[in-house]
C-alpha cells in the first residue's frame, strides 16, 4: 500500500509539472505558441520576451507553484508509520525530479516543454526554502551585472551543492539519513540546468545569447 501511495503522488507531481502554463497562456489569451517565437522555450524567459511582462508573470508563478505543491503534497506520507521523517525528504526530491520532467517533457503539450527553471525553484523551495532562497540570491546578483536568465540560471543553479556543502553539518543533523541523497540530489540539479541550457551556453560563448530587460517597453 506504501509503494502505491508514493506512485500515485510522483505521477501527481509529474501531472502537476506538466501543467503547460506557458503554452496555454499564449494561445488562449495572445493567440501565440510561444514555442514557435523567440527561443521557442515554453517558459517564463521566452514569454517575457516575446509577449512582455503581463504573459511572463502569471507564467512564472504558476510553474513555481505547480514544482512546490508538487514536492509539498509528499508530505502527506508522514501519515504512514513505515515512512522515517528523513525519508519524507528522500521522497520530495523525487517529486522533485517528477515535476521538472513534468515541465520538460509535458503529456498536456505534447512532450515539449521548457527548460524547467521555475518550476525547479519552486520544487527546491518545497524541500529547502532556506538554501533556495541563497540560489535566488545569486540568480538576481548575476542578472543585475550581466542581464543574461540563462547565465543567472546556470551560475545560481551550479552554487546549490555549494550551498549544500557548505551546510551539509547543519542538513545531517536536520535530516540524518537523508543527507546522502540530498547532496546527489543538488549535483543533479546543477548538470541538470547545464545540460538543458546546453544552446544557451553555446550562444553565450559566440556572443549572440540576447538580453533579458524585465522593464524594457515592447
């Protein structure tokens, strides 16, 4: 009854990640599949680019809230005696994982999604709201001085087991067991970001990766 339960709320988190907010949003109220305009990602980044602040907004806060209910809903399972409170931890990183491939690989928009950055903050902030908070950090310091998501994005996304190794005293004592497969769980999603920002990485070393102007008039 356990195993059921927990596949029943991954496949949860999974459908919760493959809400297509971006996708949905553009046609219906613009008219626009945002993944045939600008980078052709379904994401807040490409939304604020080629439909401005109004269409980005809502986008971004329904994928971040649609990573953090997807992780929080695990937390129902502490209702079950078999399950440790260190492997309530272990179960959220895996909803973690389900939601953001929810989002890049979404059943409601035919497997093509976006890059998944919103909703893994969202994700994150449901397991650790304290270390996501730092990786905001850095992800708003990089955008001031450079104006690049993508470049926010990796070097935000690549200080997580920094963080997680800095504090990994502090998680132990918090989670026990658990600490093993959080610090996993931070590498991953560091390689995670590189790999999905791959082109990005590649426009950004030819110099033709575009700007980002959250106030910027269109």
């Amino acid at each position: 009854m356990t195993y059921c339960a927990v596949l029943l709320l991954l496949i949860v988190a999974y459908l919760f990640g493959s809400i297509p907010s971006a996708v949905w949003i553009g046609k219906h109220y613009f008219g626009v599949d945002i993944r045939e305009h600008g980078s052709k990602n379904a994401g807040a980044t490409n939304m604020l680019r080629v439909l401005g602040l109004r269409a980005a907004l809502p986008v971004f806060v329904i994928d971040f809230m649609k990573g953090f209910v997807a992780v929080t809903i695990m937390a129902l399972m502490k209702f079950d005696a078999s399950i440790s409170p260190a492997w309530i931890i272990n179960l959220k990183i895996f909803a973690v994982a389900a939601s953001v491939l929810g989002h890049i690989f979404p059943i409601f928009a035919g497997f093509r999604g976006g890059k998944g950055v919103s909703t893994l903050i969202g994700a994150v902030t449901g397991v650790q709201p304290n270390l996501a908070l730092l990786c905001f950090a850095v992800w708003v310091i990089v955008f001031i001085f450079t104006h690049y998501v993508s470049l926010s994005s990796m070097v935000a996304g690549c200080s997580f087991p920094i963080f997680v190794a800095l504090f990994s005293s502090t998680l132990y004592s918090r989670y026990g067991e658990a600490s093993w497969l959080f610090i996993i769980f931070s590498i991953s999603v560091a390689v995670l970001l590189l790999w999905t920002h791959r082109k990005n990485i590649v426009r950004l070393r030819q110099g033709v990766e575009p700007k980002t102007y959250i106030w910027k008039k269109r």
